[in-house]
C-alpha cells in the first residue's frame, strides 16, 4: 500500500500483513478509514489497496467488511469506463482466496468460514463478474433446480442470485416454477429473493410485474421492489415503475410497513438528477408518516454523489486509467 499524508495508513497495511491485528482490530480499521473516505479525508485508492492486503491472508471476520464495500463500490461507484478494471481487480484480489475456499465446505468447517466464502464467491461474481465462476454457479444451479440438495445450504442463495446475473428465459421460468411450486417457505424465498438478479431489462420487467401484481404478498412486494432499486441495472427502470404505478402500490404494500421500505430503497440513486426527481415525486405524492425516510433517502444519496465525485480521481488512478 503506498504510503500517503500518514505514518499509519503504511503501519496499518503492515500490520494486516504481519497478522498483528486482531479481528475486532481489522474491522475497526477498515470501518474507520472507510469512513475517512466518505469524508473526502482518505482516498479510495488507500482503502482499496488496504482491502487487498486482508483478502491476502487467512480468512477472517473482516474479509466480510471489505466484501461489503467492494460491492457497495462496484454498484454506486464505478463509471462505465472504468467497470472492466474494477473488475479485474477483483478477479485478481479476491480470486486466489475464492480458489482456496472452493464451493464445498470442509468437516467441521466453522459457520464463519461459511459465511465468509458465500460472500466471497458472491463478489468475485457479482463485482467481478468473474466468467468461470458464473458458468460454475449455473452448473451448479441447474443440478439443484433438478434436484435440491445439489448445493450446501450456506451457498444456495449465492448460487442462485449469481446464477441469475447470466440467466436466460429458460432459467427465469424454472425459478418461478420453483418459487410458486414449494411449501418451503425458505426455498420460496430464495427463489424470490434471486429474481431482482436476472440482468436482462425483460427479466426486470417481468420481476416488476409480478411484484406489483395480485400474486405477491403485499409484505413480500416492498422486499422485491427495494431489491430492485439496488440492484444498478435495474434502479432507473423501477424508479420510472414506481412512479407510473404509484397509487396502486401505495394501496396494496401499506404505510406502517410497505411504503417507508419502498421510499427508503430510493437512496440506491447516486446522480443529481435522480435525486432532485425523488425529492419533487414525493413532494407531490407526500405519504404522511414517511418524512423521515424521504429526507434520509436524499441525505444518502447526497453523500454517494459527493464521495463519487470527490473519489473518481483516486479511483481512476487506482485502476490504471
């Protein structure tokens, strides 16, 4: 890591390197210089190359936060020039790790290492787009879909969300299959919760439809739409959705629960524009009770325009453009 304006950013990347720290030590570092970074305080580039430092080493409880900011970054962050080297660089960073966890988990292998490689795959082909590993999570989804039990349970749901980022219509209809077909409350939900992940704009529009129809649970709806909202490739489709089907959505999800989650999921935005268009939406479409959740929709999103300005720079670097 290069050292900058402090001594300690290069202590820092030598004590992860050294295994000086320990885990709650790892995490309050890398939540206190990501928040210099939100403050314009600390470059990106800093923070990026302190994430490597810890995907290098053995597995632990921080590799999670940096997963965490690595796919924050990847959805708010990353212009369109810069995408391919961002995601090479997550390929080659968290790469090495991925290939040494692999996809099945070990006798007696602790629920944290679980968690830590279902994040892990998760990001290498989510912000990485990592080619190998999202025809192997397909495979993989195809053996399940034919017959559960085909993946550990800690990886169902990575598998069946990276799977879906590729997905064609084939795969789209046996998820649906598969989501109205069980009684399992638990695999319903995970075939729901992979829908938002299907890329193509025609799966975005059939997800959308469905959400905003008479055959989804009204508390399931609002968990779908905000989904949708995250997700990068589908924020500005679900926003125009929303506003276009406003008052029915506003009478099936309700305010006490429904709406304030809808109108949250807003701050997924990080333009000026949008957020200007969801400040005077809802001045005109003012749902009573849910002031609080407008104001820090736009608050967030303030912020992720003003880090992405201010951060482009040290990121462009970082990258090599």
């Amino acid at each position: 890591m290069a050292c900058g304006r402090w001594v300690t950013r290069c202590e820092a990347g030598d004590a992860v390197r050294g295994g000086q720290l320990t885990a709650v030590e790892q995490t309050s570092l890398l939540e206190d210089v990501w928040a210099l970074v939100r403050l314009n305080e600390e470059h990106i580039a800093d923070y990026l190359a302190l994430s490597g430092e810890f995907m290098k080493g053995q597995p632990g409880a921080a590799v999670l936060t940096v997963l965490d900011r690595i796919n924050f970054i990847s959805d708010r962050l990353v212009d369109t020039a810069l995408r391919p080297a961002f995601e090479r660089w997550v390929r080659e960073s968290a790469g090495p790790h991925a290939e040494r966890l692999g996809w099945t988990p070990r006798a007696n292998e602790s629920e944290e290492v679980r968690r830590i490689r279902a994040s892990l795959l998760f990001t290498l082909g989510y912000a990485g787009r990592d080619p190998e590993l999202l025809r192997e999570a397909r495979r993989r989804v195809d053996l399940h879909v034919a017959g559960p039990g085909a993946l550990d349970p800690s990886l169902v749901n990575t598998a069946l969300q990276l799977a879906a980022i590729g997905g064609d219509a084939a795969l789209y209809d046996r998820y649906v299959s598969r989501m109205t077909g069980t009684d399992s409350r638990d695999e319903e939900s995970a075939y729901r919760r992979a829908l938002v992940y299907f890329s193509d704009p025609a799966f975005t529009s059939r997800t959308l439809a469905y959400a905003t129809s008479s055959e989804v649970r009204s508390q399931d709806a609002p968990y779908i739409l905000s989904e949708l909202m995250a997700r990068p490739w589908s924020t500005a489709s679900t926003w125009e959705h929303l506003k276009r089907n406003w008052s029915a959505i506003e009478k099936s999800v309700g305010v006490f629960q429904g709406l304030p989650a809808v109108i949250s999921s807003t701050g997924h935005f990080c333009d000026p524009a949008a957020r200007e268009d969801v400040e005077r939406f809802f001045n005109q479409h003012a749902v009573r009770g849910t002031e609080r959740m407008l104001l820090q929709a736009t608050e967030t999103i303030d912020r992720c325009v003003v880090t992405k300005s201010e951060q482009s720079r040290s990121l462009g670097e970082f990258l090599g453009h």
